[in-house]
C-alpha cells in the first residue's frame, strides 16, 4: 500500500510542476502559441522521466510492471486533477476540445513509464576490460 501512496505523490508533483510551467509561461500561449505547445510536452517528459527515475530506481523485479502502473496511476491523476480545473470555472474547456488540446498530452506518461520499466529489466552489461 505504502508504494501507490508514493506512486500517487509522485503523480501529484508531475501534475503540479507542469501545472507551474503552463502558469509561469502563460504569456507565450498568447504571443507565441507554437512555442507554449512544444515547452508543455518537453516539461511533461522531462518531470515523467525524473520521477520515472526516482521510483523505479527502488524497485527490484517487476519493473516493467511497475513501470505500466505508475503510467496509469499518473495519468489517472493528471486527467482527474485536469477534470477538476477544466470541467468548471475560468478554464472550462467540453471534453473533446480538451482532448485534442490537452488530454492527449498525457499519453507521454504511461509511454515513458513503459519504456523505463523495460529499460530498468535488463541485466547491466558487464564491464570491459
């Protein structure tokens, strides 16, 4: 139980560390929308694989598992806490314009977690010499 308790944490601060970004560089999203639509993906990928990084670094078999888990778990959170913000209020977006503009977004979560759950299964090479 301890390990979805962190996985959700860990969710929690991908989503508010992108959220900061997005609110940081708000500005751009008038003046320069191309650029605010390539930085969004790069700090979603960027936070994914240091979280990616930090959890499965403690993990020592079924890491492909864990690493397809903490893709759902994550992207539970990101949608749910998207559909808090989205749903209501300032930002309200309908469901299909936040799909095509957001939501899809979030797929880098679970295709990192993924790939990073198989990169952690492999035995290290040895050393040459």
């Amino acid at each position: 139980m301890r390990a979805y308790g962190r996985a959700i944490l860990y969710g929690l601060l991908i989503w508010a560390i992108v959220f900061a970004v997005a609110i940081l560089i708000t500005p751009l999203r008038e003046t320069d929308r191309p650029l605010f639509e390539s930085i969004m993906p790069v700090a979603l990928s960027l936070c994914t694989a240091a979280a990616s990084c930090m959890y499965l670094g403690r993990v020592r078999r079924n890491a492909l598992r864990a690493g397809v888990g903490l893709g759902v778990i994550w992207l539970a959170v990101s949608l749910g806490l998207d559909a808090l913000m989205f749903s209501r209020g300032p930002m309200q977006m309908s469901l299909p314009s936040y799909l095509k503009d957001i939501g899809l977004t979030y797929l880098i979560i679970p295709a990192v977690t993924v790939a990073m759950g198989i990169a952690s299964r492999r035995e290290p090479e040895p050393a040459a010499g």
